[in-house]
C-alpha cells in the first residue's frame, strides 16, 4: 500500500506533483488525500462560489485597475505568479491606489500600498462581510450584475442587514471583532464600490483557519457585488 502525501506549488507538467500519482497508477495505485494541505478552504469556496477553480483574470489586467486590494496576500515575498510584482509595480507607477489589508506590514505593503490596514488574524469575513453591509447601505451595489450573474444574493443580504439573525452587520460590530476602527471599514468599502473597474486579490492564508474558506466567499461575493467580476 503506497500513500501519495507529496505536493507543490508548482504546476509545470515536467516536475508537477500529479506526474507521480500518474505514475503510481501505472504500478497498482496509491492513497491519495483529501482536500489540499496549502489552499482547503480557497478550493472549496472556489468551487461553491464559481464552479470552478482556476478563475480571474491575466494579472496585466491589474493595468486597468482603479483600485487594487492586497488582501493578506504578500507577492513581494511569496510571488503569487512570477509577473505580479512586475504589474503591480507599473500600477503603482500609474498612480492606481493599492490598499493592504494584512496583520504584518509586509513587503508589499512596504513596496505598493499607500495605505496599510492591519487586522486581527483570523477575522478577515466580518470585515468583508461589514463591507457589504456599507455598500448596501448606501445603494452602491451592481444590481444589474447580481440580477443577470448570480444566485443567492438575497439570502446573503439577509445575513448582512440582520434579517436572519437580528444582527446588523455594521462596520461597528466587526470592529469590536477585528480590531479595525469602524470609519476605516466604512471608508474601505466606499472607495471600494466606487473605483471601477476594482480588484482584490486574496491570498490563502487567511483561509488556513476554523471556516476560512467563508474568507474567500466573502471576497468573492463583494467582486460580484461591484461587478468586478
């Protein structure tokens, strides 16, 4: 009995991980995981929200970007594609505003961004979620995109507004649960609905934890929110 607990962040076809479980499959098979050991929570939302997992766009569209949002993802140090240091440092040049939300000040908040917005590990949703509930709010949503492109966004606005649960969820109630005052979520979100076209690129980490994976939801429902999709 062979277990295949190999795995790597590298997806060329010569040295890519899969060559061996083919490989192992020709001589008798193997034990596989379940699930992925670096992105679970990523995979799933990936799935549950698009269907798919490979999605987004080339990263030179960065280019055409209003507003990009680092959102705990550090390309300065984990490269995240070996062009995206090289886009988002022509978009900086540009004068494209770029906002990282990270608990370090990292690298790519160093080298980018014009404004940091640190964060308690492990609470990134409420603060998108908080987002949601400005954009709402304040009637800046893509409605003819949610309308044509999605399903289910009335369940979430629900949850959002408090009509599910009895709790609004305000940009004073993630405050108390991430640590990032109030104004600076309602400004975030503003900026945010308004900038178009917009970006966010999520890195995986915040998604290494209990439910990480409605992290990811999260991000992707506000991309479809603002028709940034």
């Amino acid at each position: 009995a062979i277990l295949n607990h190999t795995g790597s962040g590298y997806f060329g076809r010569l040295h890519y991980s899969g060559i061996l479980a083919r490989f192992l499959n020709l001589i008798g098979g193997q034990t596989l995981r379940w699930g992925g050991a670096s992105y679970q929570g990523g995979y799933f939302a990936s799935l549950a929200t698009y269907g798919a997992i490979f999605t987004g766009n080339d990263r030179s569209d960065l280019l055409n970007s209003k507003m990009i949002i680092l959102w705990g993802s550090n390309p300065a140090e984990s490269i995240f594609g070996t062009e995206t240091r090289w886009y988002l440092t022509q978009a900086k040049e540009k004068g494209t505003k770029i906002i990282c939300v990270d608990p370090r000040y990292t690298e790519s908040a160093a080298a980018w961004s014009s404004r940091w917005i640190p964060i308690r590990p492990g609470t990134d949703a409420a603060m998108l979620v908080s987002m949601a509930y400005v954009i709402l709010e304040q009637g800046s949503q893509s409605q003819d995109f949610l309308d044509t492109y999605t399903v289910g966004f009335d369940k979430f606005r629900d949850y959002v507004t408090g009509a599910a649960d009895g709790v609004a969820k305000t940009p004073d109630w993630a405050e108390k649960i991430t640590g990032v005052p109030a104004e600076t979520i309602a400004t975030l979100a503003h900026e945010y609905a308004a900038a178009k076209p917009a970006a966010i690129i999520t890195g995986w980490a915040p998604g290494r934890s209990s439910r990480g994976e409605q992290y990811h939801r999260a991000t992707a429902t506000l991309s479809a929110m603002t028709g940034n999709i």
